[in-house]
C-alpha cells in the first residue's frame, strides 16, 4: 500500500557461546519471520560477547535508529549473564531487584528452590515493564524501544509471542520466489535492468547446486503482490529468452 509507515528493528544476539561456536543461534530465524509478519523489518543484527561494554554500545547504537530493538541471552543465574546490568547502563538506569519478578519467582519455585542464582533473574533496571515467561517463570523485560529476552529458544518465542500483540507494525513484506537452471553470470544483466525498473521492490539472487547443475534462486520482495507479479512475469520471459528452465515458482505473491 502506498504511504504505509515502514517500521524497523535490530537483534543483539549475547552470547560467548553464539561468538564461540559451540551453540548454534536458531532464535534470528523465528525473529526475522515473526517480525515480517507483525510488519516489522528487521534491517540490523550483531552479535556481541558477554562484555558489558559491547552490549551497552550494541543497545545504544541501535536503539536511536530503529523502532525496535531486541536481544536475546544473557539473562539467566550465572555470573556471566550481564545483559540485565548492561542494559541498566546503556539507559542509566539503577539495576534493583524487581518486587513482581521476585514475586513470580518465590510463586513459582517451591521453598528452599529459589536460590541466590535464581533470584538474579529478578534483577531488572528500575521501572521496567515485564515480559511474561510461561516456561521458566524468570522474565524478561522492556525499556523504551528494547526488548530483553531469554536466549533458550522456545522460552525467546514464548515472551516474543507475550509482546508481538503492542508492536505498531507496518504493511508486511511479501515475497515471490523463481527458482531456475540459470546461473547467476547469465542472469545477472538482466535482472538488473529489471532492479532498475522496479526500484520499489528488492531482487535478490541466490546460487544452488541440484541435481550436479548449477542454478539460481531469484527472489522478488515488495508490499504490494500486484508489482511483484508484475516484475516476476517480466523474469520468466527472461529465463525464457536465455533458454533456462524454471524447477519452481512460489506463484502469486504472498
């Protein structure tokens, strides 16, 4: 729709464990395809160490140029889960212990459980909103435009979940994608010309290997299905033209 706000967001992605190796991140994957569907375009992800000044840098830089910004990790009972403090700092705000989060957790745990570890993940900056955890109880939180969550996934998509109903999201993107026995170098003149005529959608193009032959993955995004059918018919008299074969197509945008 023409006129309709674009609204954006990063992801801090904590964790020496993501830096390292040792644990895949799976969480950007559900955020960037949430995000899209609440209207929302992630534009922006970096992922730092367990460094209270990465984070604080991270949070501060991101926070003045998106509407939204997200992070996830760093918030559990060890000693090297600082993200809580670290955002404290990047806002200057005093780091306390929540009275609901202490609240929720003393309800949660049964007597004797709810240790010094497990109380740290009622530690918040002062005058947060809380994010429910309906896994684990311990939550996450909200200051401003920044959003702390867990970085165990399916305790990150159940608060992502709690919140996706308050963002103030614009018109999602869609997409339309033409897989073809084409490669890149073949395609590539004339699909910029086709960039060049549709300069309100994004063309992207992506090598494959099927089948021992080498081919492309040609992926049309834009707000309106309308133009992207438009610009997709206008590629497949391409491929046509260079004698490729098209192995799928997604069909109308959506």
């Amino acid at each position: 729709m023409a006129g309709a706000p674009i609204v954006t967001a990063a992801v801090v992605i904590i964790g020496n464990e993501i830096l390292s190796g040792r644990t895949a991140d799976v969480n950007l994957t559900f955020l960037g395809r949430r995000l899209n569907e609440e209207g929302v375009r992630l534009r922006e992800v970096r992922v730092v160490a367990d460094d209270e000044a990465a984070i604080v840098e991270a949070i501060n830089a991101l926070r003045s140029r998106f509407d939204y910004v997200f992070t996830t990790g760093g918030i559990g009972p060890t000693h090297d889960d600082i993200t809580a403090a670290s955002v404290a700092v990047a806002f200057g705000l005093p780091l306390i212990f929540n009275e609901e989060a202490v609240a929720r957790m003393r309800e949660h745990y049964s007597a004797g459980q709810l240790n010094e570890a497990r109380l740290r993940m009622a530690r918040t900056p002062e005058g947060v909103a809380l994010i429910d955890n309906p896994v684990s109880k311990a939550p996450g939180f909200r200051v401003e435009n920044v959003y702390v969550f867990a970085g165990v996934p399916r305790i990150m998509q159940a608060m992502f979940e709690n919140v996706a109903g308050e963002l103030a999201g614009g018109t999602p993107t869609i997409t339309r994608t033409v897989s073809v026995f084409v490669t890149e170098g073949e395609v590539a003149e004339g699909l910029s010309a086709l960039q060049e005529r549709h300069g309100d959608l994004e063309i992207g193009s992506y090598p494959f290997v099927r089948d021992q032959k080498l081919g492309t993955s040609l992926v049309i995004r834009g707000t309106d299905a309308g133009r992207i059918d438009t610009a997709a018919d206008a590629l497949l008299g391409l491929i046509f033209e260079l004698g490729g074969e098209v192995i799928e197509d997604s069909g109308a945008a959506r």
